[in-house]
C-alpha cells in the first residue's frame, strides 16, 4: 500500500542493524549521575519559581489588602 507524500522509511521501517556485542561497552561508561548540569539548572529555576510565586503572593496580599 503506497501512501502518496509520505518518505518511502516512515510506511515500512527498514531492519534494524545492531554493532557486534549489542553496544554493551558505550552503556557501561554512562552508569551513575552523568547529566548534574541539567540538574543543577532544572534546581536553579526551581527555586527561582518558588521564590516568584511566594513573593507574589505576599505583593498581592498587600495590594488586596488581605489580612
């Protein structure tokens, strides 16, 4: 069945070939907490939403008078 305007791959996906030993040696490098970049800056803005979304509220309960 041909499908008009999609590449010939996405119907029918070619076989898929593995590296000898199945690329066992490339996932044992990357064992342990590789990415701390990423979680130092998710940490960062994080907390700086924190911080935003307290203070806020505390400008809002003063504009509103609450309290």
């Amino acid at each position: 069945m041909a499908f008009y305007g999609v590449p010939q791959g996405v119907s029918k996906l070619p076989r898929q070939e593995h590296a000898p030993g199945g690329g066992e040696k490339e996932h044992a490098e990357h064992k342990g907490l590789a990415p701390r970049g990423t979680f130092i800056l998710v940490g960062v803005f994080l907390v700086a939403f924190i911080v935003y979304y307290f203070v806020n509220w505390k400008l809002l309960s003063f504009v509103w008078q609450v309290g």
